[in-house]
C-alpha cells in the first residue's frame, strides 16, 4: 500500500520561523505609501492568530472557504489561516473600478453555489449584500474584522492541520469570462514541489528579494508572487495590483529601494509601464541589480519587450534581465521558462506558412513575410510536453499543434465536475487547449485552441492580427483584439478586429489608421478584415488575470455594431 506524504505547504514557513524569526518575509506597500514590515516569526503569530479566530466561527478541516477581499495583509493572512486549519482557501478576484458590478456579483453567487462553499470572508462594507446576495445558500458570511481585535484571541486554541501532501491545499479558479465554471483544486504536493522547480530555473539564491502586484486571485500572483518567495525563504515586498495601475513607478522604486532580484509580470504590464511611466518618476532610478523580469500569464510579443528594454535600459535594465515563460492552473502554474540570464529566443517565421499551414518556417529576421513569435524556454523539470495533431499524433518540431503535458505537477481533474475533466486530463495527459511547436528544445505558444478563426476553411491565429498593428501610433499597444464572425452571405466567418485609440480622433484621422491597420494585417497575414472599429480607452474586456476575452468582446461588438446576439455564447 502506497504510504500518504506528510508534505504541507506551511511546512516550510514554519520552519523559517523557527530557523530565522527575526529575519523580514514580508514588506507590503499601502497606497498612503506606508509600508508595514514583518519577521517570519510575526507572519507565523499572525497566521496562527487568524487560524483560531476562524476556527471559533466553526471553519473545520475540509472546508471550502472563499476570499473575497483586497489585496492586503489581511487577505495573506487569512489565506495562511485557513490552510494552517486544514480547510481551503480559494481567493476570489477583487471587484475593481472597471468590472461592471452585477455581473461581479453574480459571479460571486455562482461560484459559490457551485462550489458548495461553507463560508465567505470580506471585507466589513461588503458583508451585508453578501449576506443578502447569498441568502438561501448554506454559506455562512464572515467580517474579516472578527480577527482583528488581536489581543482578544489566544492563539493556539487552533492546532496546525496535518494532512497529507495529496490533500487539496487551496482551490485556484481559471479566469473565465463567461462565469467561474473551472476549479482547479492544488495539493499541498503539486505546490510544494512547483515551487522547488521553480526556485531552481529561477535560480533563486539566499539573498534574493521578489517584488509584486499581481492579484492573488491568478495563479501566477499566488504562486509565483506569493508563495514562491514566502516558501523559499527570501523576503516579498508586495503592493495592490490597483496601486501599481494608478502609480507604476511604484514597483521600479521598490526594486530601487529594497534592492530587488525578481519580478513576475504578464506583457501589458510591460507596456503599461513603458507608456505611462515618466521621465520626471525615474531620476535617480537605478534597478541595476535586478536580475529577472519574467513574462508570463499571457502571449509575450518581441516588441513589448523590446520596448521596455529601450525605455528603461538607461537605469540598469539589461537584455539579460527579462525572461519568459509559459504556465496554466491545470499544471498548478508554471511548465517552461527562459534559462536564468538569458534574453528569450526569438523565432523569426514566414507569416503566411504560419498562418496558413501552421508551420514554423524559420526566415530572415529582415524578410518582408516576416513575424516574430518569443520562445516561452524549457520544459521545466518533473514534466513531459509533446504537440498533437487532432488525431493525437506527435507532431515533429516546428509543426502546431496542441500542447500536451503530464508530470508531477499536473492536476487531477476540475473540482465537482467529472465530465469537464474527462475532456482535458486523458491517459494521464493534460490537453492545455494551447497551440504551440517546439524548435531547438524550446516551447512556443501560438495561441489557443478555442480563439483560431476559421476563414474559407483555414484556420488563423487571432494573435497574429492583433501582432500586426502593435507600432500603429494612434493605437493603445496591447489592446486590440481580433475574432470571427460568422458571415451567412459569405457562409463562413469574417475576421473582426476592435482597437482601442489613445486620443480621440477626427472622422478622416479614423480613417486613415483603419487603412493602416487593413494594410499590415493583409502585409503580415494575408488576411482581409472584414470590420475594423475604432473604440474609446476601457472598451476592450479583459479578464482577471489581464488576458483578452475574446468571446465577451465578440458578443459586444455584435451587440453594440451589429445588434444581435453572439450566436456562440
């Protein structure tokens, strides 16, 4: 009989607390720009404190307990609290100024009524329509102020939970558009075991300091912005995604300030930062001793990160510097990284071999056909990647196809839906739903499976539309999006692209960049876009985690332009 693993995610806070208690693990960053500093032995007290505050409210091991709060210390904490009690925990992404607030509550409701989850903590102004939007549900709602009388609670009246390495150690949501419908439940194995991996490509070392502000909602921020710094041993200055928005000088500072090595970003970061960034914010910048800045959560383009290295190359930001890499909840977060100090390949390919036959055709970095696609680096130890065609057949290099994983890290199917798990995880196989190729050992990712657009029965990566008009100045980078239509008169669909400007502009100003965006979709892809629309900053939706929803923003554009509904939805 196969003996249970006794491995815990809090095992190793635990023992930084007893080893180094005095030594800082977290640093959180408030927008009155405050800090709050704490020791591994202060984050161990404070996790224990909240851990017997909610187990006096009757959370017991097992339970599914949802967080819907905002990033803070308080949400950290009652995160570790819950999994110091053996129930788990599941962070809910926070409502934010652009989200459209039923939806986000109906969002709330669904996941809870889904999930069957026994409670939900908040914040104090957000208990009483919880309460009332959850009224019928068996699902207690807790004050997350319950624990913050510190005093009043002994804390070792909750004893640290011993289950086993196979046990679900927190739940992670995809970020969906159409509703939370996926769960990902993480074992305290799955995490502990990622994060060992991680730490090595990384090449994390004792004095390494992490900065973030990704949401703790998205598996890269608890993850990688998280748990990786706090379960290695190394300090964490954390700050809300919703400050570093409105301030994005604030994370270069912070890496000035406590001499950061390692920050974790998706690509519009990158170009948020690049754009809204001010020369007047940066004197007496220096982020010289930083030594990675990792692109992941979402498709990484060459001139994002070029653009960035351009702009901030001038106080200490190297080639060697910035990395990406390519993960998803269902392989708990991360399966392939660039090598440490080394700036990701680059693959130049033809773009009609490309998008016509999904060939990866290597050509001339110069050639008019040209497109750039960033290698998303090696397959990371304890897994197995392999590319399918749609009969499952193993793709030779520079072909696309699926990306199909299997390893340690590998989830075993959705939480309280059989069916949908049978449909990605196969023969011990895990169908990522993303189309990729391998070339010289590395990984490449197209796009997904789900978004290609079929056009006179050719299949076309959307990606690649939105790629091509990128340096269009008038255009905000990083937000346009691309997706079929279907078209009765031509009976099949018609390429859609909506793009955002950054400044209103004049009827005959509009016209001339929808020109230009025609001419280099057709010069890249050889794709004619049916409808172009020019939109105002904040139409596009994104989800949570900062990727496009293609579906939610065809569904609009039909709704707004068209005035009918998507027939795919």
């Amino acid at each position: 009989m196969k003996m249970k693993s006794t491995t815990s995610l809090l095992t190793s806070l635990q023992h930084h607390q007893q080893t180094q208690p005095d030594r800082t693990a977290l640093i959180f960053l408030h927008e009155d720009q405050t800090t709050t500093e704490l020791t591994y032995q202060q984050i161990w007290s404070k996790v224990q404190t909240y851990a017997a505050a909610l187990y006096r409210t009757g959370i017991q091991s097992g339970d599914l307990v949802v967080l819907v709060l905002p990033q803070s210390l308080e949400l950290v904490h009652a995160f570790l609290g819950v999994v110091y009690l053996g129930a788990v925990p599941s962070i809910f992404a926070f409502l934010s100024p652009r989200m459209d607030a039923a939806l986000y509550r109906q969002r709330v409701k669904t996941l809870v009524a889904q999930s069957g989850a026994k409670c939900v903590i908040t914040f104090p102004d957000f208990q009483t329509e919880l309460e009332t939007l959850l009224s019928g549900l068996d699902c207690r709602v807790l004050n997350i102020a319950v624990v913050k009388n510190q005093d009043a609670i002994d804390s070792k009246s909750a004893v640290l939970s011993t289950r086993s390495g196979e046990d679900t150690a927190f739940l992670q949501y995809s970020s969906g558009t159409t509703g939370l419908q996926k769960g990902v439940p993480v074992s305290h194995q799955a995490i502990v075991e990622q994060i060992k991996a991680l730490s090595r490509v990384v090449n994390l070392q004792a004095d390494d300091i992490e900065v973030s502000w990704l949401p703790l909602n998205h598996d890269m921020g608890l993850i990688a912005g998280m748990l990786l710094p706090l379960i290695s041993g190394i300090p964490l200055v954390l700050m809300s995604p919703f400050y570093w928005v409105r301030s994005p000088s604030v994370l270069f500072w912070a890496i000035d300030r406590y001499h950061a090595t390692h920050c974790y970003m998706p690509n519009f970061a990158y170009s948020h930062c690049t754009l809204n960034i001010r020369e007047r914010d940066m004197e007496g910048l220096d982020v010289a001793h930083m030594r990675m800045f990792m692109s992941g959560g979402e498709p990484v383009h060459y001139e994002t990160l070029m653009g960035f290295l351009k702009r901030f190359e001038p106080y200490g930001v190297k080639p060697e510097m910035l990395s990406a890499g390519y993960g998803l909840a269902e392989v708990t977060c991360g399966l392939s990284t660039t090598p440490a100090a080394q700036f990701p390949h680059v693959d130049w390919v033809d773009a009609e071999q490309m998008s016509r036959k999904k060939i990866a055709k290597k050509v001339d970095p110069n050639s008019e056909q040209k497109m750039s696609i960033v290698s998303c680096g090696r397959i990371m130890p304890g897994t197995i990647v392999k590319i399918v065609d749609e009969a499952q057949n193993v793709l030779p290099d520079r072909i696309v196809g699926e990306v199909l994983m299997s390893g340690s890290f590998a989830f075993q199917g959705y939480f309280q839906q059989p069916d949908l798990s049978s449909t990605v995880l196969k023969d011990n196989w895990v169908h990522t739903g993303d189309l990729g190729y391998i070339a010289e050992g590395e990984l490449y990712i197209c796009g997904r499976k789900k978004d290609l657009m079929i056009i006179g029965g050719q299949n076309f990566f959307p990606e690649y539309l939105e790629q091509a008009v990128l340096e269009i100045p008038e255009i905000r980078p990083g937000r346009s999006v691309a997706f079929g239509v279907e078209d009765s008169k031509l009976g099949t669909e018609m390429a859609v692209m909506v793009c955002e400007l950054k400044e209103p502009l004049l009827q005959d100003e509009q016209n001339r960049v929808i020109r230009e965006v025609r001419r280099r979709v057709v010069q890249a892809t050889d794709i004619a876009l049916g409808d172009i629309r020019l939109v105002e900053r904040g139409w596009i939706h994104k989800t949570s985690s900062g990727k496009k929803a293609r579906n939610l923003n065809r569904e609009k554009y039909l709704k707004e332009f068209i005035g009918k509904v998507d027939p795919k939805l």
